[in-house]
C-alpha cells in the first residue's frame, strides 16, 4: 500500500517522534509553557554574550535611532507640518524610540508585550499621552489556571463574538515582584478596555493570540553550547594546574603501594633539581584539550542557534573576516527584508494605534489647527480615516559612492523619487526640500554661489555644446546658456566657452584634440562642490591617462589629501603622453 514514509512509525523511529501531538495554537502555548520558555530564555539571556548581542542587534536594526518619522497626507499642508512637528516633540519626551526597542526585545525574548496607553499630566508636551510597557507575565487570568472562568478567552484576554480582543485582564502587580507577598494580591486584576491596550506579538499559527519566545526552538543548543565550553575549561585547567604525575615501578612481582606516596601531592620548585623517591618516575600530562575542532563546532552552534530569529551568519557570530563584499551583501538581503517585515508588524499593531490616540489627545488639548478636527481622528470619531506612513531609517548602504551614483542615475531616469530616497534614510522630503531652499536662501543673501555637482550626462552634454562651439555649430551667447542650464556656474560657463572659442583655429592635430577634451574636463571639476564630487567618482589619473594625458601634480591635488582639486594653470598643462611635439 502506498504511502508516506515520513508518516510511518517503526521501531528505530518512534522514540524519535514519541512527543508530538496535536495541540491547538493555543493550547500549545499555555499558561505554562510559555511561562517556562520565558524563564529559560530570559536566563539563558542573562548568561550568554552571543544570544544577548543578536538581540540587540534586532533591536538597534529594527528601530533605529530615531525610530519611526511621521509623515501626514491629509491635504492640508499647514495641518501636516504642524502635526508631525508636534509628534516629533512628544515621541522625543515619551523616548518613544527606546521604548520601541525594548518592545522588540521583550517580543524576541518573551514572545510578546503589552503596552498601555494613559494619561499623563506631567508631560511638558500639551498632548498628555503616554505609555507605559507591561510584561506578559503580567496579563493573565487566575481563574484560568485554577479551572473556572470563561472557557472561550484566552489567558489574559477577553474577545468579542467576532473575535476581536475585548477586555484585557492585567495583574495588580507581577507574579515574580518581591513586593507580592500575599496570594490574594498576586491574583487581583484590572479588566482593561482593549482601546487602551496596545499587544504586539507575532503569530506562528493560526488562531495563536499569545506570543511564544522567539530563540525557544535554538534554547536546547544555547545550553549545550555553554555546557561544552565549560567541560572544556574545565579540562584544560587540569591540565594546566597538574605539572605531572608520579608513578612507581614494579618489579616482577606487584608491590604494596607505598601509603606515604599514594595520591600524595609533591611540590616543585621551580629551577631547581629534584630527586624522587626509590622506584618512582615522573609521567607528564598529554595536553590534548580544547580540541583543534571545537572553534568550528561552536561557531556552527551560534549560527544555527542564531537562525530561530533569521539572522545570517555573519550578524549571529559578528565576524564577516571570512566574506568577500558580494557574499555579505547577499547575506544581508534576506535579514533586511526581514527587517521591513519588522517595520510593519509594528506599524500595524503599535505606532498606527498609538498616532490614532495621539490625534484624539492632540484636539481634546485644542493644539492644533482648526482643521485638525475635520481632517483628524477625534474622541467622537475615533475611526475616522487619515492618510499617512512612517518613515524608517534604513542601513547605510556599505559603498555610499555606488549608492549615490545609483540614486543619481535612478532620478535622473525618472524610476524613483525624492520621497522614496529620502525615506531611505529616514528624512521627510519635504523637510529636505524646505532645509536645502534656506540654506541656498541664506548662501545667496550672503554672495556665496551654492553649486551642485555635474556628472553623468549633463557632463557629457557639457562636453558636446563646447564640441558645437569649437566646430562653429553654435555661437558663444549661445553656448553659454546652455552649459549654464546644464548646471555649470554661470561663471565657469563663460570661462570655458571663451577659452573654446579663442583656440578654436588653432587645434589641427589629434594631439590638440585630446588637450581640448582634457581642458573641458579641467573646466568641469573646476569648483567647490564640482570638484568635491567628481573626485569622490572618478580617479583624475586614470581618466586622464585613458585620454593620453599625463596629469600634472596640480591636477590631482586633493585626491589623497581630501581638499578641493586643484586645477592647473594653462602653462602647467603637459603635452599628451608620447606624442609628437
């Protein structure tokens, strides 16, 4: 008969499945088992460097500095500005950011949090909303675990006939607080509303609405882990603290042993020659601890123990010395999408909820404009509907020179935004576009010229009008103009355009061709900003040198010191590299 071999038991596999069962999601993480695995977790936690630095690499990767910037669409410009300035203030006093990190851990290590959302009059922000973090162990229900109350809820939490939670139960005080002396105060509860209630979690199954600790699959091999190493220490510390053992030789026949010598200890002096006893020899001790393979072996446990919370090798061992850049940027895609998914589960569950209570308290307190009451949820509508999303703050990319060339050529074909970039790395656009306009604002009142670099293909434009230039397609005025639209300071235009159009009879061999494209190019870096960026992009020798050109040291200067290009003067500019003069 046919069949699956996975689901046939035989004598050399039925210990090996012997605890399986067939437990709902919820049943599975009762009460108590997931009292234990957070017991054994947070111990395993406590004591174990590599589990605790993975954590807070989540953590720090996941939330970010700032945390998440609020960015509003509700059409009313004045309104958004005004909105996101004042939650940037409160989220800044309510150190919403760390609050948010120590929600990702608490869900890591215990497999959920609780947070609930109250009044707080000693805010110094006019919107009085705060939040305060509960731990898991903290919403139960006695009744529960003493056989009686509703069947239907689940430990801790109440739900609707359509399934949404209703009521929180949360303990007067926590299970594990020495304070709790009486049972009587250990068992007493609040019944919270479950709008006050904020419970990020993440579910594995279907129908599963309790959290279950995150490392609990890897917490066996993070125990074992530290047991061999500590066998380990153990046996070479024998090793070390034993300099050698005494053994007695026997003749033919078995001697008594010799009750003074026999596991006795005999001290040794250093550089000093030492006689043993009749019949005794020294037999040192083969050091043959810690194994040539153990590195291996416990590297190989904290990856695969790293894996129960999708991390990659190099971010579970925090060593990247055996990749190459391709091999660990691939590494980390995986990890950082995850990340995103990250993104979105708190969105969902903690800051969309948390800016829809902040609207309500925000025009209870009447601090915004009169327009926030039509535009913005309020306590009589509290479901009513706003546009807006969250801006994370990504990694920096680990090559910021491709990654910039990259937004570059992206923007310039029209296949991205500013938004999108910007939300990269976690700025508002329009903040950037209102700093930037203030500062060429104040630059301009000051008679300073604020240049933007010129690549890619205005430079190739750049290079074509002063080709039309030097042929007579086009007249001086004109081609001025155009360099000037194509993003060359006004300046530098008029510069480069004369220079063309002097010597432009005087250019009748190939070798004057190269000197005009260097001149051009010359011309181009010429510049603060200009100069700055082209030589963070390109090697002034190496394209020089592609040209037939030998650069002069006053061209590249800059290029080891940091410093703006310097360009050479016209005398200084050197013949083309084994050309005729």
């Amino acid at each position: 008969m046919a069949g699956f071999d996975a689901a046939r038991t035989t004598n050399d596999n039925w210990r090996r499945w012997e605890h399986t069962d067939g437990l709902s999601g919820d049943a599975a993480a009762s009460p108590e088992v997931r009292r234990i695995l957070r017991e054994r977790v947070n111990y395993e936690w406590m004591n174990n460097p590599h589990l605790y630095g993975q954590v807070l690499i989540i953590a720090n990767d996941v939330v970010g500095r700032r945390g998440p910037r609020l960015q509003l669409r509700s059409g009313d410009e004045v309104l958004d500005f005004a909105v996101e300035r004042l939650w940037r203030a409160w989220a800044r006093e309510i150190k919403l950011a760390e609050t948010l990190r120590l929600m990702v851990k608490s869900r890591i290590l215990r497999g959920e949090v609780f947070g609930l959302l109250h009044y707080n009059p000693e805010l110094r922000s006019p919107v009085k909303l705060d939040l305060m973090l509960i731990e898991s162990d903290q919403v139960a229900t006695p009744e529960l675990w003493m056989g009686t109350g509703d069947p239907s809820a689940t430990d801790g939490i109440e739900f609707d006939e359509h399934g949404n939670p209703s009521v929180y139960h949360v303990l007067k005080s926590h299970p594990g607080d020495v304070r709790s002396v009486a049972a009587m105060t250990r068992n007493d509860y609040e019944r919270i509303p479950a709008s006050e209630m904020l419970h990020y979690f993440r579910a594995d199954r279907p129908g599963q609405r309790r959290g279950i600790s995150e490392p609990a699959s890897a917490i066996n091999l993070y125990a074992d882990r530290r047991q061999l190493r500590n066998a380990t220490l153990d046996a070479v510390e024998m090793q070390a603290r034993l300099a050698a053992f005494i053994e007695q030789e026997s003749g033919g026949e078995p001697s008594e042993p010799d009750d003074d010598l026999n596991f006795s200890e005999l001290q040794m002096v250093r550089r000093a020659a030492m006689f043993l006893p009749p019949g005794c020899k020294p037999s040192s001790i083969k050091a043959d601890s810690p194994n040539a393979n153990l590195v291996d072996v416990d590297r190989g446990w904290v990856v695969e123990a790293g894996r129960s919370m999708g991390l990659p090798r190099n971010i579970s061992t925090g060593d990247s010395s055996s990749y190459n850049y391709a091999s660990s940027r691939s590494d980390r895609q995986n990890y950082d999408r995850a990340t995103e998914i990250a993104h979105d589960l708190i969105e969902t569950t903690v800051v969309d909820r948390l800016f829809v209570k902040f609207c309500i308290f925000a025009n209870a307190a009447q601090v915004l404009p009169a327009s926030g009451r039509r535009h913005l949820p309020t306590a009589l509508d509290p479901l009513r509907l706003v546009d807006f999303e969250w801006i994370w703050q990504r990694v920096e990319h680990v090559d910021p020179l491709k990654n910039a060339a990259a937004v570059e050529r992206d923007l310039a074909n029209n296949v991205t935004t500013l938004a999108e970039v910007c939300a990269r790395r976690g700025e508002d656009w329009q903040d950037v576009l209102r700093q930037r306009g203030a500062e060429m604002e104040a630059a301009a009142k000051h008679g300073i010229s604020v240049r933007s670099a010129l690549s890619g293909p205005a430079a190739e434009s750049a290079m074509d009008v002063l080709a039309k230039l030097r042929d007579g397609a086009i007249v001086l005025d004109a081609a001025v103009e155009l360099l000037a639209a194509l993003g060359v300071p006004r300046s530098n235009a008029i510069v480069m355009a004369r220079r063309t159009h002097s010597s432009a009879n005087d250019r009748t061999s190939s070798a004057d061709e190269l000197r005009f494209q260097r001149e051009v190019l010359v011309e181009l870096l010429r510049g603060g900003e200009v100069a700055s960026e082209f030589r963070r992009t390109i090697d002034m020798r190496k394209l020089l040198a592609d040209l037939g050109m030998a650069a002069t040291d006053g061209e590249v200067a800059g290029d080891q010191s940091g410093g703006e290009l310097e360009v050479a003067d016209d005398a200084a500019f050197a013949e083309p590299v084994g050309s005729a003069t």
